[in-house]
C-alpha cells in the first residue's frame, strides 16, 4: 500500500503540475506536449486502480489519436507558434476566480462526504475479459448507440472540413 | 489509498480545465481544456469502480473516452471552417450572434 502511494503522489504532482503549465503557457505546441504528459500520468492511475484496460485505452486513444488530431489543428489553423500571440484573455482574474470557488465547493463536499474513506482493497479485479463482457451484454445498446455517434460525427467532420 | 486522493486529483483536474475554458483565447487551446475536464470525470468513474466493486465504471470511462474522441474530431473541423471564414481562431472574435 505503501508503495501505491508513493506512485500516487509522484504521477499527481506531475499531473497537476503539467495540467498548470498547459493552460497558463504561451507557447500552443508545449501546451499540447504538456497535455501529452496529463494523459500519460492519468493513465498510470489507472494502472494503481488496476483497471487496466481503460490505461491501454486512454494511450492508444488520447495519446496516440486526439493528440494527433490537436497537433494537425493546431497547424492547419496557422496558430502563431513561439511567444508571440496574447494566449490569455484580459478576463483572465474572473476566469480564475470562478475556477478556484468551483473548486472550493466540490473540494469542501467531497471531505464531507467521504472523509477518511479507503478505497476497497483485495476486492474483485476486473480484468479485460470482463469488461468486454459486459459491454456486449449489458451495455450493447449504448455500444451501438457510440458506434453510430462516431459515424456521424466522421461524416460530419468531412461535411463541414470539406472545400466546396 | 484513500478513495478521498484520487476524487480530489479529479476535482482539481476540472477546476485547471474549467480555467482554460474560460480565460484561454486560442479555441484549440479551449477545445483541449474540455479534454482535461473530460479526463476528470473518468478519474471518478474508475476509482467509484474499484470502491462499489462493479465493472461499469470502466465501461463508462470508455465510453467517454469515445464520445471525447468523437467530440474532438467535429470541434477541430468546426475551428477550421471558422478560421477559413474568419482568418481567425480567437474566441473573442466570434461574436456574430451577439444582438
């Protein structure tokens, strides 16, 4: 348990730490490189939380494609690359503000709630077996329900990136 | 662990993405804000999971996990064509609707 904690509070700090630097630097390229670095320290939670399929997932998806995707946007928008665009707006201290009550609230509710509560130890381990089980059992009409949402949502992106 | 730390990374993770919602110009810059906020909400559905000892918070993280990528994919084409149209990716400049 010892050592779960000890990754637990190394790949936080780092997580927290990029996800700052991702929404207060200037630079858009390191923005996306720091959100790279988010994704990869959420998926080693996921690890410490034995789901380990939702890891490989979370690499191959969010790492290996929608970042792609955010790196083909951010060149094919001609995002001025290097310090030279205002990236933060002049609303920025409201901005914050909102943020930090939010946070507030939510971090005040959930000491209220769940104090000092452990998470289950030694309990059932999902593997990847089962939860593919489950997904074509309990869950295949949300399944098939996702899998037209995506392709709507590919005809949709030719429709509208399309030059006509 | 406690189930608190990791409900906590979740809420702090949120509140850094609601942040670069609000206060960020770049709308590629806003649309990967939502992905933080998004990577969030799936923190929390793993680790209720593992403490209710069910498989469906993994099923929904994948879910998620899919409707995000789905999402990405139409916002970027949705800043492209305003870009075409408008030279321009600041969010404050897409005010047409304003009355």
């Amino acid at each position: 348990m010892v050592a779960q904690n000890i990754a637990f509070g190394i790949i936080s700090g780092i997580v927290v730490l990029s996800a700052l630097r991702m929404v207060t630097t200037r630079n858009i390229v390191h923005s996306a490189l720091f959100l790279v670095a988010v994704l990869a320290g959420l998926s080693g939670q996921y690890v410490l939380l034995a789901a380990e399929f939702v890891a490989t997932t979370q690499v191959l998806v969010y790492i290996g494609a929608v970042m792609v995707l955010f790196l083909f946007g951010i060149m094919l928008t001609k995002a001025p690359i290097g310090k030279s665009m205002q990236m933060t707006g002049t609303q920025w201290p409201i901005a914050a503000g909102v943020a930090l009550m939010l946070g507030a609230v939510i971090l005040y509710s959930l000491l209220d709630q769940f104090g000092s509560e452990r998470v289950t130890e030694g309990g059932k381990i999902y593997r990847t077996a089962d939860v593919g089980d489950e997904v074509f059992s309990t869950y295949i009409i949300p399944f098939e329900a996702i899998s037209v949402l995506l392709l709507a949502a590919l005809i949709g992106a030719i429709v509208l990136a399309r030059k006509d | 662990m406690l189930l608190n730390q990791f409900l906590i990374l979740g809420a702090v993770l949120f509140c850094i993405g609601v942040y670069g919602v609000l206060a960020r110009k770049n709308a590629v810059m806003v649309l990967m804000s939502i992905e933080l906020m998004l990577n969030a909400v799936n923190i929390n559905m793993v680790v209720f999971g593992v403490q209710h000892e069910v498989v469906s918070g993994q099923v929904f993280a994948l879910f998620i996990i899919a409707v995000a990528a789905a999402e990405v994919g139409v916002g970027l084409a949705i800043v492209l064509l305003l870009y075409r149209n408008q030279t321009s990716i600041d969010v404050e400049d897409f005010d047409l609707m304003k009355g």
